[in-house]
C-alpha cells in the first residue's frame, strides 16, 4: 500500500473511535508535531478559529499576574492588587467593545458565556429564536431549556449562500412578543456575517432581547455594542491571541436579567458568576484586547489579502473546488473550501505541515458532517469533502505559498489513491 492509502485507512479507523479520543488523539499529534519543529516554523498554522497563538503581550501580562499573589475578592493589599489587575483588563476590553467596564462579565470563555446568557434570559412560554448554523454551545443550550417547551424553539431558515434569512424575524414576531434572539455576528465555520442591526430593530418593537454569539469576530473586525445595538454579547480570549480559559459576556446596562447563575457560590461578577477569579486569564484577555484595538484596522486588510491570495491560488491549481459562503460578507480570514469527492480527513492527514480543520474544532472528531453546512444545503459528501482554512494576526506570505501548494498536492494525491482503489 502507498502512504496515501495508509493515511486513508488510519483516518476511517480513527472515525471509529470515540469523539472523545478522536479530539484527544488530534490534540495530542498536533501537539507533538508542533514541539518537534523548530518553533513550529514548519508548520503553517491555518487554524485561528480554532484557536489563535497567544500574543507576546498577553502572555508576558500572564506572567507577571502568575508571578504575584491574590485572591482578587480579599480586601487584604495582595487581593487588592489582583483587585485592580482585574479593573485594568475590564477596561481594556470594554474599550475593545465600547462599552462600559461594569457591563462586563467574566467567565471562562464564550461556552459559559453563551449558556449564561441563554438560561438567564429565556421565559419559557416566549420564543427563542436562533438559527441551524449556530455554535453548539447555542444551540445545544437553546434546545435544552426549551426542552419541555420545542415550540418556543424558533429556527430560522438559511440560504445555500450561509446568510440567515433575517425576514424570518420579523415573521416570527408579528405572531408573538417578548423572549430573545441569539445570533452569532460571524459564523465560525464560513465566516459569513450578520447584519445584527436588523434583527434588533425587529426585537425592540416587540420587547424581545437580542443576544450574539461574537466569539469569532471580536479581535478580528471592529465590534461596536451600541451600534450592534444588542443586549448580550459573548466572547472567548483565545480567539484574539488571549489565554485559552477565559472570556466574557457583555450584559446591556438595564437587561433585565434573573438570578439565574450558573455555578451557585459567591457573589462575584455581581452575582452572575460565582467562583474566585481567574486573575492570570483575565489580566492576558485584557492585555490582548488592548493590542488588538490598536492594530486591528491594518491587520484586518493584512489578513484579508492573504485569504484572498490563498483563494487564488487554490481555485487555480484545483479549478473544481468551491468556495462556501457569501464571499462579500465575510470575516477578513476565514475561508471554507469543499474539494468534491475527496475526504477531507485524508487531505488533512495528507498534509501534516499544514494545520486546518474539517469545520468546528469543538466538533473534532464527530462522526457526522458539519451541521452548518448540511443547513446551506450541502450534500453529506460534500461537507465531509470541505476544509475550513482561518488565518490572523502572524500568518504570513510565506505560510499561504507553501499552504497552498501543500493543500493541491494531498489533494491530488487522495484523489489518485481513491481512483486507483476503486479499479
């Protein structure tokens, strides 16, 4: 057997294992393979919407926070200090989102953040809206509290294009009042945007609450709360070159929101988020949140011309791929490319030097397609045939050639290994 068919048959072998150990056995290869190369320079690392390499500056603020001792809820000096670390990153990062820093609350990262938001604000009685292209961490949680109650679940229907059809909102509200729509502001997997403005300008006329799913925009493009105009917003650090571990929900000044924390304990985080604070992750958050605001504009044009060259280049060495999504509205480096007929875990174990995924990295492993793109109306085959390649902040020119080239290559030679397999 040649190494491609090798690779063929290790990928369908580890489709058998549990997701679980899938995850486990992809972390730990990547891992292993990172650590292997010289500062893992030989590795073009085309994953930031699984995670993004964590900037100098929060990781030096990590240091220095780990360094020092302090609970920041004692009232001792030690707490006082971590106290005001604290202070100094919720500012920073409601100068990220323009917001007021009492509006912020941390948490360990968008998953809570979206739980929070979605148990503290769904009435049972009143819909929830949301849509199929969601995060799990949304959709999951809205399907649960909505268990004993499947009709407040409202899905909103989606083109073949990943726009959420946003006429659907208002649909929904000429019949019904109040409850609350999430709706992430970028999606994770295509990176297709929604315009968030029209959906709250629909939900205030009926009282409705508007919460969004912001983990992959925040740090990527400008987020504005007040222009957004939206109730909640949730975010996770990691995305943005922040520490892996901690995040965010913004909460609107006024929400009406109850008592219905999710850890029960303490009084941090005014009641909402009980548990000592991760003083190290939130002071890395707000150290990265600060960098990202200065340098955003010129990184978002950076990283969009390199997505686009990466386009080029692949649609012109493989003319039958297809690019996912609406390519004017999209996030600056996101793109999900499905090569027809050719799985998309054998181009990935094809190419080692090339870290990209198969769509949500919380979903690594799972035996089924991507939901997101089954909900645009893709073929089973064709969602198990795409890649989803995001870029940021250090990808370089140099990354995308030898991507590019990589990806053509494994490509080609799945290809020519499943054609010789099938005679």
């Amino acid at each position: 057997m040649t190494r491609i068919d090798l690779l063929l048959v290790e990928t369908r072998m580890r489709r058998e294992l549990s997701p679980r150990s899938t995850l486990l056995c992809d972390t730990r290869e990547t891992e292993w393979r990172m650590m292997n190369r010289p500062n893992g320079s030989d590795v073009s690392y085309l994953d930031y919407n699984a995670t993004a390499p964590i900037r100098p500056e929060a990781a030096a603020a990590v240091i220095e926070a780990m360094q020092s001792v302090g609970n920041a809820s004692s009232i001792h000096q030690p707490g006082r200090r971590a106290a005001h670390r604290v202070d100094l990153a919720r500012r920073q990062l409601a100068a990220l989102l323009n917001c007021s820093p009492g509006e912020i609350i941390f948490t360990s990262g968008a998953t809570e953040a979206n739980n929070l938001a979605l148990r503290s604000t769904y009435i049972p009685g009143r819909p929830l809206v949301t849509s199929p292209v969601e995060h799990p961490a949304v959709l999951e949680t809205a399907r649960m509290v909505t268990v004993e109650r499947p009709e407040d679940l409202v899905l909103l229907p989606v083109g073949s294009d990943g726009l959420v059809d946003l006429n659907a909102v208002e649909q929904v509200f000429a019949t019904r009042s109040g409850g609350v729509v999430s709706l992430m502001r970028a999606n994770n997997e295509t990176g297709v945007l929604t315009d968030l403005r029209v959906v709250a300008k629909a939900a205030r006329e009926v009282g409705a609450l508007v919460h969004t799913d912001a983990t992959q925009i925040v740090g990527r493009l400008p987020v504005d709360v007040a222009e957004l105009d939206v109730d909640l917003l949730s975010l996770s650090a990691h995305k943005f070159g922040g520490p892996q571990g901690v995040g965010a929900l913004y909460v609107r000044r006024g929400t009406p929101l109850p008592p219905r924390s999710l850890l029960v304990g303490g009084e941090q985080e005014r009641g909402l988020r009980a548990g000592t604070l991760n003083v190290a992750g939130i002071v890395g958050m707000g150290a990265a949140a600060d960098v990202v605001r200065r340098d955003l504009s010129e990184e978002a044009k950076r990283i969009t011309a390199l997505r686009d060259r990466l386009e080029r280049l692949l649609t012109c060495a493989l003319p039958n791929c297809r690019i996912n999504g609406r390519r004017d509205q999209r996030l600056p480096g996101v793109t999900s490319i499905t090569f027809p007929g050719v799985p998309a875990d054998a181009v990935l174990a094809a190419m080692p030097d090339v870290a990209a995924s198969e769509g949500s990295a919380c979903a690594s492993g799972a035996p089924t397609p991507s939901h997101v793109l089954l909900a645009m109306g893709l073929s089973r085959e064709d969602a198990d045939s795409t890649i989803r390649f995001s870029l940021g902040y250090v990808t370089t020119d140099a990354e995308i050639e030898h991507a590019a080239q990589a990806v053509a290559r494994a490509v080609t030679q799945v290809r020519s290994a499943l054609a010789d397999g099938s005679r």
